[in-house]
C-alpha cells in the first residue's frame, strides 16, 4: 500500500497528538502487534477474535449472512427510529403518515429502505440458519447457541409480522385478521380453539371473545385502535429489546463456544 | 409450441402433481441412506453439484423465467413489489443450496481419498482478523447497502387501499414468510395449522442439536457423513417450508384455488370443495348406515387412526428401516425423533387423504372446535 | 500451623464474649434451621412473582373498551323481502339479516375459519369467503371449503314500537344447537 508507506498521513499525525492517542489508543495498525491490539482494545472489534483459521474467514464458507443480518438489523433500527418521527399510530392518522412520508418527507425513500430490509433480513437470518445446518455448526459444544438462533429467528418473523399492520391498509388488517384468529384458535386460551368450553364453570365461560389470547394481542375484540398500538408498541420497543438481549447471548455465545467452527 | 408449453408447466405446477414429485426428487436428490446413494450416483444426479451442473441449473432457471415474463399473467404475479423478495430468495436458496452441496461433494471425494475436508486444509494457517475479515465484513457491508439502496429506489414499497373491515379483497395473504403456514390451513384447522404446528415446528429445530448425535460432520460440509440428517432437513426445509411457500405465493389466487404460473386469475373459477369427514366416510360409505349420534362412538375410527399413526409406527420403523437409528439414538430421542418426523409427514399425508379421498378431517368434534 | 489453631480454639471460651453466646433455643436462627425455612421461602418467592406475572397479564384486559355499539335497529319486519339478504348493516355494523319463508335471523359476517368477510353471491345463493374459499348456504351453514363450523347468528328482537333489534353481544352457534333458541329469530 503505497499511501500509507510514503511517510505520514494527516491521520497518523492526529494519532500522535494528545487527543489522537485519547481516543485512537492503537494508532494505524501497520504491524503484527498493533493488528492484535486494535482487536484488543476496541469495544466493537472486540467482537472479533484476534486471529483465526483461514477456513474461518473464506466467503464460501460463512456466506457472511450471520454478519449481514446484524447489519440489516441495524439498518432497520435506523431508518426505523427516523420513520417514528413522522408516523402516528392511530387508525385516523396512520395511512396518511405514510402518503405524507413518501410525498412531504424530503428523501422519501425511508420507508422503502426499511420494507425491503425487513424482506432482507427474514432471507439473510433463513440462510444463516440453513449455512449453520450444512457445515453442522450446531453440534456440541454449539448446541445451545443454535437454540438461541431458533429463538432470533422467530423473533424476526414476529417483528416482520407486527411490522405489517402498521401502514393500516388492507394488506395490513387482513394479514393481521387472519394471523391473530389463530391465536384465537390456539387450544384452552382460545376462544374458538378446542378446550376453551373445558375451563367454563357452570354457564360462566371464562374463556370469550373479550378474554382470550386473541384479545391479549390486539387489545379489542377485532383489529381496531388497540391492536395498532399495541402491535406498535411490540414493534419498536417490545420486539427489539427481547431481540437485542438473544443477539448479546447470541454472540457471546459464538466466541465463548470457540469461535466460527471448524474441523477439529 | 409456447402455449403447449405453458399448459404443460400450469398442469405440472398443480400440488397435486409437484408435491409428490418434488418429494420423490428430493427422496433422491439427498439420499438418506446408502441403497438410495446407490441410485444416486448410478443415475448421475450428484453431478448437479458441479460446476457444469451449477450452469445448467441456473440457466434452466434463468430461462424459465425470461421465458414466463413473456407471459402477461406470469408477469402480472411475478413482479408485484411485495413478491419479488421471493424471485430473489428462489435464486439465493438455489445458489447456496448448490454452492453448500458442491463443497460437500468434493469433500466427500476427498475423504474417501483418505485426505481431511478442505477445511481443515486451510485451518491450518491462521491469519489475523485485522485486516483480513474486517476488510471481507466492510466489503460486505457496502455491498449489502447498495443492494438495499438500488432495490429501494427501483421499487416503491407497496401500499393498497386503506383499511376497510367490510371488504376482504380476494385473495388475502399473510406476508410471505408466512405463507407455508397458511397453505396448511387448507389443510388442517386453526387450531392446528396455525397454532400446534408452529409451536413443534420451533421447538423441532430447537431438538436438531440434541437429537442429531451424530458426532461427524461438524466444521465442514459434507454430506455422506450425515446422510440422513441433511435428507430430512432437505425435506423439511426445501419441500415443506420454502415450496409450500412458494406455491402460497405465486400460485394462490382468488378464493384461495390453485392457478398455473400462466393461468389468468379468473374470481369465478369454480372448484368443487365438497369434502366429507373420515367417521362419513366410514360409517355411510363402508358400513353402509347412518353416523352415530354419541360424540366418541363417531370419531373412534378417527382416534383409532391416529393413536396407531403416533403410537404404532415408531415401533414398527424401529423394528424395521430405522433400526440403526433406533440403536444410535437410545428410546428418549427416538421417540422424540420419530414423533417430530411423524407431525411433519403428517401434511403430505394429509393433502393425499384431501386429494384422493375429499378426507376433511380423521377426527371432527365441531363442538369442541376439536377437528383434526 | 497447628499451633495457633489449637491455641485460639483452646482460648476462646476464655475471651470475654464481645457478643452474646448463642444458646440452642436463641431467637437468632442457626445454619440448620434456616435450611429448613428455606423451601417455604423459595415457595413465598414463586407466589410473589406468580401473583405479579398474573397482574401483568389482567393488565392487557381493560376492563371498558372503546368500541362502536355493539346494538342497532333494523328497520321493521316490512323492509325486508322474503328470500332477501339484506347487506344495509354489512359495513356499519358486520350483520346480514336475512329473511326467509317463516323468519328474520341476523348473520355474522365473520367469517368461521380465520375471520375474513365473506361475500354474497346472489347468483349462486351462497356466502363465499375470499381468504381460504370457504362457502356458506343463506342459512349460514357451511358447506364447501375449510371453515369448521356455520356463521354465527346474533340476537334479534322486536322492540315495543314494532322496530327490529340486532344485539351483537349474544351470538347462537348451530352446532351447539341454539338456532332454536327463540331470542335467535324474529317469526316474520
């Protein structure tokens, strides 16, 4: 790299300054020593190990998707925070917010970049999950971060899901209709799942329509006002904070079970 | 000759028709064990996982589509903004399904050959993550925001009417990755479909690690050292998640019938979905005389089935095809395992009670919502 | 190493106590004892955080929901024709009434399998759901497609002026046999 071997560059002189050194302890890492401290001492790379494997780092065999899907969550959680700025989530405001983000919101494509990233990352979680499988990364001692995966990779789809109803358009109730009769089907919490009329006693029904797990989830008896807020109260805070807890023990876990696996 | 064409491919994209074969495909495709290898390799079809075979298989694809967007209903469905990410995710499963299967082939090649997977060929160096995987993370990472960018400027992200509780258009949809879910509401009930069978399908991924315990295989591809495993995943992931979903999306039109790639959703296709109950079945088509009254006595034949489906057959597979498994696994996980193997079977099996018999439910207690 | 050991437990008891000796039947707990409170602690903890995990899940059910009134009139027995399905309250109020030879009934336009709103087909006679295909006879029982069960039909009566009244808080379900209820129909 011919740049860097032509003396110093502006940015390593500020490295040398006191503010340099305050914040950029490494400086740029140009030999064997400052490549490992780099890893060491900064919060983020730290995430990283300080070397490894060659097999570990090839493309072909990590298809970087595990990577990729923090990254689009990340981006998600970016342009999420900056559509909150403009979007009311009441049945008499919301579809308009969203005529308004695309039509009176400079650099209208915020929207866009979270729905397509939201379309990403389901895909990107679902072959990081089908990469892991292939090279059968989840058997011991990698068992249970596999378990946690599962669990992040529900998680995903239940963002995606809640995601779905808040546009208020008919793709948005209908798939929410749908979707949350299930829960009304699910079995004794349920009022039209089977065994609901098992916990009734006497003539008093305790399981109904106003007191059922489909209740819990959208907050009335059918997709209206409370479902909206509460799918997005799920969608920007509840979901994400459960999600962030799993990804922190997600990626704990990866480099305390020792790192990307390899043969042995 | 076109239109033959589309009217072959309309026919053959009929569940009725592609669901058994991709499921005898897959059967063969991923050989679960060494008699169906056997086939395999005399039959040449490991060769797909090749160079050559990658070509093929992607200008096959390649072609089938520019030769459906020729066709306005193809197109029509195809390129609605909420369905491309599934064109992309056919191509993407298909590409890291033929890149994972290629490296486990020729590693397979080379262990026989006694040599160790080309994992552990380069394992053997160790390089420093700086700048080595920062620079692959950073590349990815620029590549991954154009990629979004692009598709967020060619694509206005959809939005239809506004919601309106009185009208349901038609078809309704659950977002795509949900799809596979709801094909199987034709199938099952709410209750099972929507809520029991998710439930297992989660927590069945979450037994993989625990029952597959087969301790080779880990840290490389390979697929003759875990034949069976890879096979049932294939036929759980590709057959029943991916195309299931597939088919909810493109071939689902109004009122939820079947439409061929080609064929024109037209609202008043008619169907006939005049379907009758196993205890019917049983009691006024065998038997000859009218259903019983008492709730038990009707669906006994239902629950008789169904005790002899989970009960009956892990023994007698036990005794029989899996005895090997049965000895690897202990009875713990193989009763767990073969209860898992037996609820995912259970869809294909009921769609061929549905297709052949008009089966609509083994056991149907209307009155406790209790149809299964 | 022995030696200081021995001597400080040789030479405690004769240290003035700098805190009350224990004695078996103190006040203060001893190791034993406490071990064996500790499952009625441990029991007194699951309660607590039952009781709480049990407060947070009655808070998703408010005890006043705001939702449009779940009565209406219907005009009189006159505004409808015979073999009519009226769908005047589809929108406003999710009801059909229908009339048929004999009586008025109200359908619930939910519908049985996963709640999407059926249309009616005048040309066929039938209620027909756009979501999963499912087919309803005028009556309301299911006949094609994957719903499990018939519409459910809400309380109807006549008010003292003669008006008709649709009360959606009572529903009848055929299969538990309370169509014959006589609140499920006005005699027309």
């Amino acid at each position: 790299m011919p740049y860097f071997d032509s003396g110093e560059s502006l940015f390593e002189k500020f490295c040398k300054t006191q503010v340099g050194r305050a914040i950029f302890r490494t400086g740029i890492p140009r030999n064997q020593r400052q490549r490992m401290m780099i890893m060491l001492n900064g919060v983020f790379l730290h995430l990283h190990p300080v070397r490894l494997p060659k097999h570990a780092v090839k493309v072909k065999y990590t298809w970087c998707m595990g990577g990729l899907s923090f990254f689009v969550f990340l981006v998600l959680t970016v342009t999420g925070i900056l559509l909150m700025f403009y979007y009311r989530p009441t049945v008499e405001y919301a579809y308009g917010d969203i005529i308004d983000l695309k039509e009176q919101v400079p650099l209208g494509l915020m929207r866009e970049i979270h729905r397509w990233g939201a379309h990403l990352m389901v895909v990107t979680v679902w072959l990081h999950m089908f990469r892991v499988f292939m090279t059968g990364s989840y058997k011991p001692p990698r068992e249970f971060n596999w378990v946690i995966g599962v669990i992040l990779l529900v998680l995903t789809m239940l963002m995606s899901f809640t995601g779905y109803l808040l546009p208020w358009d008919q793709l948005a109730i209908w798939a929410i209709t749908v979707g949350s009769n299930m829960a009304g089907a699910t079995p004794l919490v349920g009022a039209s799942g089977p065994g609901a009329s098992l916990l009734a006693i006497g003539d008093v029904n305790f399981i109904t329509s106003s007191s059922d797990a489909r209740f819990a989830m959208l907050g009335g008896r059918f997709v209206g006002e409370g479902a909206l807020l509460r799918f997005y109260v799920l969608h920007c805070i509840g979901l994400p904070f459960v999600m962030m807890i799993f990804m922190i023990v997600h990626f704990w876990r990866v480099r305390k079970d020792g790192g990307i696996s390899g043969p042995t | 000759m076109a239109e033959s064409i589309k009217h072959f491919i309309n026919f053959a994209a009929n569940p009725k028709v592609l669901f058994p074969c991709l499921l005898i495909l897959t059967l063969f495709m991923f050989p679960g064990n060494d008699k169906l290898l056997a086939i395999n390799k005399r039959l040449g079809l490991y060769k797909l996982w090749t160079k050559k075979g990658g070509i093929f298989l992607f200008s096959f694809m390649l072609l089938f589509f520019i030769f459906g967007l020729t066709d306005p209903n193809f197109r029509l469905i195809v390129t609605k903004p909420d369905n491309v990410p599934i064109v992309a995710l056919l191509f993407l499963v298909n590409f890291f399904l033929w890149l994972s299967m290629k490296q486990a082939w020729e590693n397979d090649a080379r262990i026989a050959k006694g040599q160790p997977p080309q994992e552990a060929e380069d394992a053997k160096e160790k390089i420093l993550v700086w700048p080595d995987l920062v620079y692959i993370e950073f590349i990815a990472l620029i590549l991954c925001s154009a990629l979004l960018l692009a598709w967020a400027c060619a694509l206005p992200a959809p939005l239809e009417e506004p919601a309106n509780p009185s009208v349901s258009p038609n078809p309704s949809k659950a977002p795509w990755y949900f799809l596979g879910l709801q094909e199987m509401l034709v199938y099952f009930d709410p209750w099972l479909a929507g809520v029991v069978f998710p439930t297992i399908i989660m927590l069945g991924f979450m037994c993989i690690p625990f029952l597959d315990n087969n301790k080779k295989g880990c840290g490389y591809y390979t697929f003759n050292e875990r034949k069976m495993a890879i096979s049932i995943f294939m036929f759980l992931w590709l057959v029943l998640w991916i195309f299931l979903m597939t088919t909810g999306t493109f071939l689902r039109g109004p009122n939820w019938n079947f439409f061929g790639p080609f064929e024109y959703w037209d609202i008043h296709k008619l169907e006939a979905l005049t379907n009758i109950n196993l205890s019917e079945y049983i009691y006024m088509i065998l038997l000859k005389q009218p259903v019983p009254e008492n709730i038990l006595l009707r669906e006994i034949w239902g629950f008789l089935a169904l005790g002899l489906y989970f009960g009956l057959t892990p023994i007698l597979l036990a005794l029989t095809f899996l005895k090997n498994v049965f000895k690897q696994l202990g009875v713990l996980r193989y009763s767990i395992f073969t209860f898992l193997l037996l609820c995912a079977l259970s869809l294909p099996i009921k769609m061929f009670l549905r297709w052949a018999f008009n089966i609509k439910y083994i056991v149907a207690i209307p009155e406790f919502f209790f149809n299964i | 190493m022995n030696t200081p050991v021995t001597s400080s437990s040789q030479s405690a008891p004769v240290q003035p106590p700098s805190r009350p000796v224990q004695k078996p039947d103190d006040a203060n707990m001893d190791r034993r004892s406490f071990i064996k409170w500790l499952p009625l602690g441990w029991a007194a903890f699951a309660a607590v955080v039952a009781g709480y995990g049990t407060l947070v899940l009655r808070y998703l059910f408010p005890n006043v929901l705001f939702e449009p009134k779940q009565s209406f009139l219907a005009g009189t027995i006159d505004d409808y024709t015979a073999g009519e399905v009226s769908e005047r309250f589809k929108e406003r109020y999710g009801v059909w009434v229908v009339r048929d030879s004999e009586k008025i009934y109200a359908l619930s336009t939910v519908c049985t399998h996963l709640g999407c709103t059926p249309n009616w087909l005048a040309s066929e006679a039938k209620f027909k759901c756009p979501c999963h295909g499912s087919g309803f006879y005028k009556t309301g029982i299911n006949f094609e497609g994957p719903a499990p069960r018939p519409l459910e039909r809400f309380k109807i009566f006549l008010a003292d002026d003669g008006e008709i009244v649709v009360d959606k808080t009572q529903k009848f379900q055929q299969e538990k046999g309370e169509w014959i209820d006589p609140d499920s129909y006005i005699l027309a």
